[in-house]
C-alpha cells in the first residue's frame, strides 16, 4: 500500500474509531469542557454528526495512523510467505479436523446403533418367549438386549460429559477482543496507541468541544457551523428562487371571443334549396 498522501480510514479500524469515540462520550462527565452534553446536543446527536465528519476527525492524526498501518502490514506480511516452518502445514490441520470429526460421529452414532439394537432384539426375545414351546435362543436374545440397553445408556452418558468437556474448554479459549493487543508485537502496540491517543486528543475531543460551543451546530441546523475546519455543513438550505431583473414588461393579456355558430338552415324534404 503506498501512502504518499493521507491515508483513509480502513473498514477494519471503522469500529476501533467508534470505541474510542463512544469511550469519549461515554465519560464525557468527567470533562470540565465537555460538561455541557446534554443540556443543547446529547450524546446521540454528537455521535452522529462525529461518524458523518469521519474524514475530518481521523485526517487529524494521519501520520499517527499512517505508521500504525504501515507497521501492521510489516507483520502481516511473513504470513504470506511459503515459510513451511513458521506456519504448520495443511496436513496438519486437516488430520485434527480429521480426528475430531470421527469422535464426534461416534459420539452421536454410538447411542443410535446401541439404542436400535437394543430395541430389536428385546422385542424378538419377548416375542419368541409367547410361543410354546419357547425356543432356546429366546433367552439369549432377550438378554443381549439388555446389554444393548445398557450399552446406550452408557453412551448417552459419555456423549453428555464430551460436550459439556467442550463448551467449557470452548468458553475458557475465547478471549476478549482486547486481549490480542497483548499478542502484538511492541513496535505494533506502539503505534496504535500512538493513533489513539492523537485521535483522541486532536481529533475527537476538539470537535464535541467545538460542537458543544457552536450555537449553530447540530443535527436539524440549516447553517454551516463555525468551526469549518472540524465540523462540517449540517444540513441545507433551500435555494432562494427569484424572478429575473430586468426582464420585459408585462404586455396586455390576449383576449379570445367564441366562435358564432349558428344552425344551418335546412328544411324538410319538401323544401329544397334555391
């Protein structure tokens, strides 16, 4: 990415840039200048006239971000490689998924298969101990579907201890967003908080002060505010329409009369025309 001129905000960095933003907001009591929130704009208004004035807000620490950006794509940028090292191979990754695919198949299936054999076979070995005389085997079949039945109850029961096993090690490995800033490198954290900080302290902060204190700002004004540099237009102002100076004058209103019509003059049959 060349970067010869200031760079836009990233879709990546979009939500960072509307944390910090709603942090500011959100603590804006805390700020002697910003004590007025509320009383002429809330904390609605500013935050939607700071997302439409993006550009102008994050432009104030372009240089900040600029490095940041740079310094993120230097650590991206091994990740592309063929370093067959650095990275394990698709083999790999493949076989784990491969492995835990098949023990969650037999998890599922295990109960199914013992439940429906169990079923089957004591149903024939009752059904065979009706007839007289009961055959032989009849017993036998009865009692391997006991076994059956045990065998699926057992299942059950590991199936309900795997998957409580894997929702507690699922909710332990997840970790808050803001965990994977301990994961990057020292000169990338750096950067980043050089960013905040510039984008708080020169670009968000300036402008709710500014917004605050422009008694022409906000969200339904018709008029630009004063801070030209910071907030921008807030809505429009309709075109003032005029008639034209100088033109021709008025002439006199043409006048129309109606046509005189008047009936033919036809007679019966009996009179013809001269």
């Amino acid at each position: 990415m060349h970067m010869n001129s200031a760079p836009h905000l990233l879709a990546e960095d979009r939500p960072e840039y509307e944390r910090i933003l709603d942090d500011a907001l959100r603590h804006a009591h805390e700020r002697p200048d910003l004590a007025a929130v509320g009383e002429r704009l809330n904390a609605v208004q500013l935050r939607t006239m700071a997302l439409d004035a993006t550009e102008l807000i994050t432009s104030t620490a372009a240089t900040e971000y600029k490095h940041y950006v740079e310094a993120r794509e230097e650590l991206r940028g091994p990740a592309d490689g063929t370093d067959q090292d650095a990275n394990p191979g698709p083999g790999t990754g493949r076989s784990h998924h491969s492995g835990a695919g098949v023990g969650a198949v037999v998890t599922v299936l295990a109960p199914v298969l013992a439940g429906t054999a169990a079923f089957i076979f004591l149903l024939a070995g009752y059904l065979l101990r009706l007839l007289d005389p009961a055959p032989s085997f009849a017993s036998t079949m009865v009692s391997a579907g006991w076994f059956f039945a045990a065998v699926t109850a057992a299942a059950i029961l590991v199936a309900a201890v795997g998957l409580l096993i894997t929702a507690l090690r699922n909710g332990s490995a997840a970790q808050p967003v803001e965990d994977d800033e301990e994961e990057l490198p020292e000169d990338v954290a750096r950067a980043r908080e050089a960013w905040r900080h510039a984008l708080l302290e020169r670009g968000i902060l300036p402008f709710l002060r500014d917004a605050l204190a422009d008694p022409d700002a906000g969200p339904a004004s018709r008029t630009p505010v004063r801070s030209a540099n910071r907030i921008p237009k807030i809505g429009y102002s309709p075109p003032d329409f005029s008639s034209p100076d100088g033109g021709p004058a008025a002439g006199p209103r043409p006048t129309f009369t109606s046509p005189d019509f008047t009936s033919p003059d036809f007679g019966g049959p009996e009179h013809e025309p001269d």
